[in-house]
C-alpha cells in the first residue's frame, strides 16, 4: 500500500493533477472514491476525462447511477452509489463486476456502499475541503503501487 497525498488550492492544481493521473492510468484501472457531498470527486472523474481526450460532457451520474463514455482513448464508466444506499447496490452489482477486470477505467463516487464489489487491484481517493477551492486529494494504492508511486514524481 502506497499513498500520495496533494493540495489543490484552485481548480487548476486539480486539473494539473488529473492530467498527470490520467496519464497513469491509461491503461485501466478502478478507482473508489470518497468525499462529502461538494468535495470535487465528479470534478476529478470530469477532469481525468477530459485529459483522456472524452469528446462528451462529463456530468455528474447521481440520478442515473452510471455514465459511460466512449469517445475517449480508453472507455470510462461513471458510477454515483449515493441514493442506491447500502439495499440498491444489489442492483448493480453485476454492472460494478463487469467493468472491474479489463481495459477500462472505473469511477465509484460514494464508494462506501459498496462493500463487496472492488477489484484487488485498485485505488482510492479521498477528497477532503473546507469553505474555499482547497481540496486534498489523498490516493492509496490496493496493489497499485506504480500508480502512486508515478504521482510522486
Ligand atoms: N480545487 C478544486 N478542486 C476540485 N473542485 C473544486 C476546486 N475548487 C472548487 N471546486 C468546485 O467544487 C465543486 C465540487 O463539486 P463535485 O460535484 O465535484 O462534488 P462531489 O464530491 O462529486 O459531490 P457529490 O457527493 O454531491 O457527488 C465543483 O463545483 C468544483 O468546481
Ligand atoms: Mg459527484
């Protein structure tokens, strides 16, 4: 397990920083994140996948649970588990196991209700904030330590 952990001061920082993530995982991977309601997960996922070249507009995926682009260099799927709660996460758990293996990337904003579906291999991100554009996002790596370990380069 390897964390990195950075400071995003303007919405730029953390456009700096999908950049150089976005380029780390462009290969596929799954990614968990955690983060109060406002903290900036939809705004990394939307920033990741611009810097993946996604031809579309990347909206939040809270009322339709998932959103999939295809436009871009590799596919992206989009999940928001916030108002399926710990009962309707049984509804998609096929779709959560179908795009955790192979070459995509996976997003799960309120990753917390799903306590089953993870790949081994896979990261998290936390994002924390307070009242101005600050956020922190910290990353831990579930065996993917080369992802981290090129975020702090
Ligand atoms: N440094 C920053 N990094 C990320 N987002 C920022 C930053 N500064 C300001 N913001 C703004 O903070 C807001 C974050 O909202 P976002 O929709 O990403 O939250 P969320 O974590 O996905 O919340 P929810 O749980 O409701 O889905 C956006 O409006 C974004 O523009
Ligand atoms: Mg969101």
């Amino acid at each position: 397990m390897k964390t990195y952990k950075q400071i995003c001061n303007t919405l730029e920082d953390t456009k700096l920083l999908a950049e150089k993530f976005a380029k780390l995982i462009k290969d596929g991977c799954f990614i968990n994140l955690y983060g109060e309601i406002g903290a900036g997960k939809t705004a990394f996922v939307k920033l990741v996948a611009d810097a993946l070249d996604v031809k579309e507009k990347v909206t939040s995926p809270s009322f339709v649970i998932l959103n999939e682009y295809h436009t871009g260099s590799i596919p992206i799927y989009h999940f928001d588990l916030y108002r399926l709660e710990n009962e309707g996460i049984k509804t998609i758990y096929d779709e959560l196991r179908e795009y955790s293996e192979g070459k995509q990337v996976t997003f799960v904003e309120w990753a917390e209700f799903n306590q089953n579906e993870a790949p081994f291999n896979h990261i998290k991100i936390n994002v924390t904030y307070d009242d101005n554009d600050s956020r922190i996002y910290e990353f831990i790596s579930v065996g993917e330590d080369e992802i981290i370990e090129g975020l702090s380069k």
